[in-house]
C-alpha cells in the first residue's frame, strides 16, 4: 500500500510540475491573444455576449485550468484535458473571426505550438481535431463565413502575439532542457561512485 501511494505521490508530483509549466505560457498566449481577437471582432458588430466570453477566455481561464489541474487527483491528466479545451476556444475563435487570415494563423501556430511542445504528435493531432470541432461549434452559432484580407490594424494586432509567444514556449522549453541536464549529470555521478563512501566505484 505504501509503495503505491509513493507512486502516486511521484505522478502527482510529476503532474502538478507539467501543469506549472503550462501556466505561464496559456497565461501570456491567451492574454496577448485577446488584442488579435478583438482587432478581428470589432467590425463583425459581435454581441456583448461575445465579447465577455473572449475576456473570460483570455484571462480568467488560465487560472481557472490551473486550478483545476492543481486540485486534480491526476494533474496530468487534468492538464492535457484543459490543452484540448485551448484548441477547441481556439478553433471556435478562429470561425467566429470568419477566418481572417492573420488572426487565424496567429490563433492555430499559437495552439499547435503549444500541443506539439506539451505532448508531441499525439496531442497535436488531438488539438487539431479540437479546433475542428470548435471552428464547427461557432459555425453553428454565427453561420459559415470567410474574411480573405486582413486591415493592417490586424497585422500590428497580432504582431504581439507572434513576437511574445515563441519567446515564452521557448523558455519553458529552455529550462525544462536545464532541468533534464542537471538530473543526466546527477546521475552520471551517482553511477561513477559508492554511495556509502563517495569513493569512485570498480566501473569508474
């Protein structure tokens, strides 16, 4: 029983370390990502429905999925449930913009950046179909519609979200290389000597 509960402590350890390492860039993705949404929504004359759910989304949720994950008996789990729940908003942002060409590809690098470095082809693949599901979802509810050009108000908009972004995922990337050099050493060491007397082992 007690060898069990250690290794549920180590996976909810585990957990709760990937769910902090999704925390800041959500944060910061979702939060720079309003300013594209909003150049993109101010001419299509949206509800104020719509425009409360984009600051719930953008700002409000990213604490929310933390939370939820944090509080999870699997964090992990709990975590890459709250990644396709991302590519669903975004893929539902992506049709309620019509599709505007830069918001969109802004909105979907921005999700398969994430999935791609979060969990590898799998999750992409799980966040594209998201994103089908969500661009359908809006469909439904503001009708199939295609913006094939973009103002340069958008452009500039969006311009935040492609500078900022890649520079948050790549410092979570960074330091979760950091981290894994760190335990290769620690471990390489370990390997090389006595653990009672320090001393080098036969090997070395």
């Amino acid at each position: 029983m007690n060898l069990a509960q250690g290794i549920m402590e180590n996976q909810r350890g585990k957990g709760l370390s990937f769910a902090r390492r999704i925390y800041m860039p959500r944060t910061v993705g979702l939060g720079i990502g309003c300013i594209c949404v909003t150049a993109a929504l101010y001419p299509l004359n949206m509800p104020g429905w719509v425009w409360m759910l984009m600051l719930v989304n953008g700002f409000a949720w990213p604490h929310v999925a933390y939370q939820i994950a944090k509080r999870s008996p699997y964090p992990y789990r709990a975590e890459r449930r709250n990644i396709i729940g991302d590519s669903l908003c975004g893929g539902s942002w992506a049709a309620a913009v019509q599709f505007n060409p830069i918001v969109t590809v802004t909105i979907l690098s921005m999700m398969t950046m994430n999935n791609v470095a979060a969990g590898g082809p799998r999750l992409f693949l799980h966040g594209a179909l998201a994103q089908i599901v969500g661009a359908l979802i809006a469909w439904s509810v503001f009708g199939i519609a295609f913006t094939s050009t973009a103002t340069p108000v958008q452009v500039w908009a969006c311009l935040p979200s492609l500078v900022i972004y890649p520079l948050a995922v790549g410092m979570v990337c960074y330091r979760l290389a950091f981290k894994l050099a760190e335990h290769k050493r620690a471990l390489s060491a370990l390997s090389r000597t006595d653990s009672l007397t320090g001393l080098l082992n036969h090997g070395s």
